[in-house]
C-alpha cells in the first residue's frame, strides 16, 4: 500500500510540474493577448503565474492528503471481536481501548415458563488492557406471553462482568481465559431455558484449527429459586468456518443442567455472519431445543459493532 501510494505521489509530481509549465506558457499567452504594457507585462504576468501555480499545488497536496488518509484507515481500523449469536463467548478480547455494541432481537417459541418471548437484548465490551476486558448485558425490553395468559411486557435482567486472558494463544494454540458475571438487577420476567444465573464462573478456549474456529465453554452458575440457590453446570461448543466475500457459517451445540426441573437442556444453533465492514458484523440464525424442557424454537437477528474511535490510550 505504501508502495502505491508514493508511485501514485511521483506520478502526479511529475505531472503538476508539467501543469505548472503550461501555465507559465499561458501566462505569457494571455498578457501578449491582453495587450498589457511593457513595464506592467512581467509583474503581472508573474503573479497570475503564482495563482495558479499554487492552485495546482494545492490539488496535488489534497490528493496527497487523501491518499494519506485512506493508507491510515486501512492500517489503524480495528476489527470487531463478536461474542454473538452463539451462547459460547470467545476466549479473546476487543481491541483496547474500543467500546464495542452487541445488538439483537430474540423471538423464541414454546419453553417451560412460557408459550412465547421477544425480547431486545445489547452487550457492551470494553477492553482495558490486552488482558483485561469489562461487559454489561441487558434486556431493556421483553414482550412475552404464560400459556392461557394475557401478553405483558417488562424488563429482563442486567449483569455486570469482566473477563481476564490466561493465555494468549495462536493459531492452533488455543487462548485461554476465565470470566464472572453478577446479576445486579432481576425484572421479573420468564427466562429461557438456559435459566439465570445470579452468579457465573465461566472457563474459555478458543483456537483455529485447520480453517476453522473454535469456542468452548464451560459454566460454573448459582441459580437461586424461592429463596432455594442450586448449583448449575453447562458446556458449549461452537465452530465456524469462513465461506468467503464476508460470510461466516457457525454451527454450535450446548447443554445446561436444570436444577429445579430435575433435567437438561441442550440445543442446536446455527447462524450466518457477514462483515460488512471490519468493526461491523451483521448475523441471523435459529436455534432448535433437543430436549422436552428445553425452549423448543428461537430465532434471532442482529448486529456487533466497534466504535471506530479509541476512547482509552494511544
């Protein structure tokens, strides 16, 4: 890139002197045509020449610039890490000092606290050292319907987190990180199948393996029920493969323990990524409920993207 862009400056170097000389060249033209008197003819002459020398520097010098510009965005512009759709959350962080937003909508059908859902739901993730990275999660909004009841709406939970890097992996060596969450508000609202948790412990890997990428969960979860708290266990495994110009293809499967049903929920997501942009990622998919507590369909949709300015450091 960097190459280019100075063959394209030289160029154009070369080509503002050649404009610059056409110019001196017309310069004498006009003052013979305007008939301009002897003693006048070289000051004014000279001046029109500085006018539009310096018009054609200045172009050049804006092209220049652009060219600057757009060489220093290609370099500096940071990539989105999307932690979404999937229930596994990778082991690897955002960019420091980027705030990075996790939006989408959840519709989900037939589960054991109700007949249907929608909810919207947002992640944000700060990163604040190449180890270190704190997360909010919220449902500022859900709409959802008990079997044989009338359809309310109301606010779903909020959790505070950060998440720390063990390793730092590459390649086939996987990263390696831990991760808690607290719950700091409930809204009272039914909860997928999955649960929720008041406290969670999660371990992390991710790697690439042969063209594909990996996340891999494991949850250490307290869920707490009438005043009665139950340990609850889950693992998730999602991959993904690039199918090229943009898209990415994720298939996952997960399972979380049901302390008070005395059972277990698993599922099967899949879900299609497109970057449209290096900080912007869009995705849509389904998921399918395996077991008879589990919630039986969801679909959703959705976007993760990195705030392109630097809010922490240089």
């Amino acid at each position: 890139m960097m190459e280019l862009s100075l063959a394209i400056v030289a160029c154009w170097g070369f080509e503002c002197y050649g404009l610059i000389e056409t110019v001196r060249q017309n310069c004498a033209l006009e003052c013979s045509i305007m008939q301009i008197p002897e003693g006048q003819n070289l000051l004014r002459c000279g001046h029109l020449l500085r006018m539009k020398s310096a018009a054609v520097a200045a172009l050049a010098f804006l092209f220049v610039a652009q060219c600057s510009l757009a060489e220093a965005r290609a370099v500096d512009e940071p990539e989105a890490n999307p932690g979404r759709p999937t229930v596994s959350t990778p082991a690897t962080i955002t960019p420091v000092g980027y705030l990075q937003f996790e939006t989408g909508f959840l519709g989900a059908w037939h589960s054991p606290e109700f007949s249907s859902r929608e909810s919207v739901n947002e992640v944000l993730k700060f990163a604040v050292s190449r180890r270190f990275e704190f997360l909010t999660a919220v449902e500022p909004f859900v709409h959802y319907q008990r079997s044989g009841e009338q359809p309310e709406n109301g606010t779903g939970e909020v959790f505070l987190g950060v998440q720390g890097i063990v390793h730092h992996g590459e390649g086939a060596n996987p990263t390696i990180a831990v991760s808690y969450f607290r719950r700091i508000y409930d809204g009272g609202v039914p909860e997928l199948d999955l649960g929720s948790a008041r406290n969670s412990l999660l371990l992390l890997a991710s790697a690439d393996v042969k063209g594909f990428h990996y996340d891999a969960n494991a949850f250490f979860n307290e869920v707490i029920d009438s005043g009665v708290h139950r340990a609850q266990f889950a693992q998730t495994l999602s991959i993904s493969h690039p199918l090229g110009h943009g898209f990415t293809l994720s298939g996952e499967l997960w399972h979380f323990t049901q302390p008070f049903l005395t059972s277990h929920a698993v599922g099967n997501l899949w879900a299609l990524g497109y970057a449209a942009r290096k900080n912007l990622v869009l995705d849509g998919g389904f998921n399918r409920g395996l077991t008879g507590t589990s919630t039986r369909w969801e679909v959703f949709v959705g976007f993760t993207y990195l705030l392109p300015y630097r809010l922490l450091g240089r």
